[in-house]
C-alpha cells in the first residue's frame, strides 16, 4: 500500500522553475533517499511534502487524501520533519523532550523520555542538561528523539548526518534503522553522503529539479 503519491509536483519561484514535473509513489514503511547535487531541489521537494512550502503544480496525497485536505496541525503530527541544522529550544533537553507531550496536552512520561536518551547512548540524567553543553551530535539524536517521543507515519531527515562525525554518524544510523524496523515509520532521508547512498534500499536522484532515477536495490 502505498502511503504517499507524489504526481506531477512542480515548483516556480521568482520565474524560476525549481522542480518539474516529479512523479513517485512511497510504500509504507519504505526507506527512500533522495539524492542530488546541491541546488538541484530536493530539499524544496521534502519542505512540499512536509507543507513547510506550498507547490505551484501538481498533486500530493497522503494515505488516501490530497494533503491540502488536512489539518496542517494533525497533518504534520503524522509527517515529520527533521531539519539538517538542529534546532532546540528552551534551557534544557527536558524541555524538548516534554514539547511533544505539551502540545497534545498530556502528562509528559519522564520514563519514556529517559528511556528513549538511553536507547541513543545517552543517560537518562541528560534529561536536564542544559542544550547549551550538548555537543553537535548530541543535539541532532535531542532533536530526532523530539521528533519521534510519538512516532509519525512518516519522517524526513533533510541530510541530519551533515558535519557529524563518525561515532555520531552511526549512532544516528542506528536510530533511522530503528524507527523504520521497531515503530515501522515510512522515512525520507535527503542525503549527500556516498555511505548513505551506497546502501540505500531505494535510491532516487534529483537534478535541475527533475528526477532523474529511481533506483529500487532490494
């Protein structure tokens, strides 16, 4: 079944065409990357699928309905997004952590949050750590830990190993394999990097705002 339909989706900014004419449907629970050089659209192409950018062409459906059918709210409660810089806020991870329960306006679960740092090899005491003594890597699993405490249908991670090093590049692996096995979210990963791509299920490439390959391995 396929949870997402992207159909002739194309993007126009300042007569400039960013993306044309993009087709490709998601499978749920598939791991899709999106590849291409920099510049060729593909963040745009996410930010549209996560309703941070309105498309000028094109249709995109989410389980069964166009997306401009949804609550943005609700919709992206279900579609998350998790950003290549990380971005925390408030004075310590708890505050972070506690976000996701506050907007649904229920009692935050300390235990799961201590549980789920522990799962990123992080002590259950970085709870109240102040976001200011956290190291890159550290900030990037805080900020997909936010983004998963309750697990979306789908989540795109726009190029989250960008600058990491490689303890915490596969620390984050481990955590894309895990979302997708254990709590079976269906995940785009934007990615520049050969590693990434090299052993991508499904591999798509984008350039000049065009797809130019979809690659299927498995």
């Amino acid at each position: 079944m396929n949870i997402l339909e992207v159909e002739h989706v194309g993007f126009q900014a300042d007569n400039r065409q960013i993306l044309n004419d993009i087709n490709f449907t998601v499978a749920d629970q598939e791991v899709v990357t999106i590849s291409g050089p920099s510049g060729s659209g593909k963040s745009t192409l996410v930010r549209i699928i996560a309703t941070l950018q309105s498309r000028t062409a094109g249709e995109i459906t989410y389980n069964g309905k166009s997306i401009d059918s949804y609550d943005p709210i609700e919709y992206r409660r279900e579609v998350s997004y998790c950003f290549q810089q990380p971005t925390l806020f408030g004075d310590t991870v708890r505050d972070n952590l506690k976000f996701p329960y506050d907007i649904r306006n229920q009692a935050f679960d300390e235990q799961h949050a201590q549980n789920a740092l522990q799962s990123v090899d992080l002590a259950a005491n970085y709870l109240d750590k102040q976001i200011t003594e956290l190291s890159g890597g550290e900030r990037q699993r805080v900020a997909l830990l936010r983004n998963v405490m309750f697990p979306p249908r789908i989540l795109i991670l726009d190029e989250v190993t960008a600058g990491l090093d490689e303890t915490n590049k596969h620390i984050v692996h481990q955590m894309m394999q895990r979302f997708n096995q254990d709590d079976k979210i269906t995940m785009l990963i934007i990615t520049h990097d050969q590693e990434e791509m090299d052993s991508a299920k499904r591999l798509i490439t984008i350039e000049n705002g065009q797809l130019k390959g979809d690659e299927n391995r498995e």
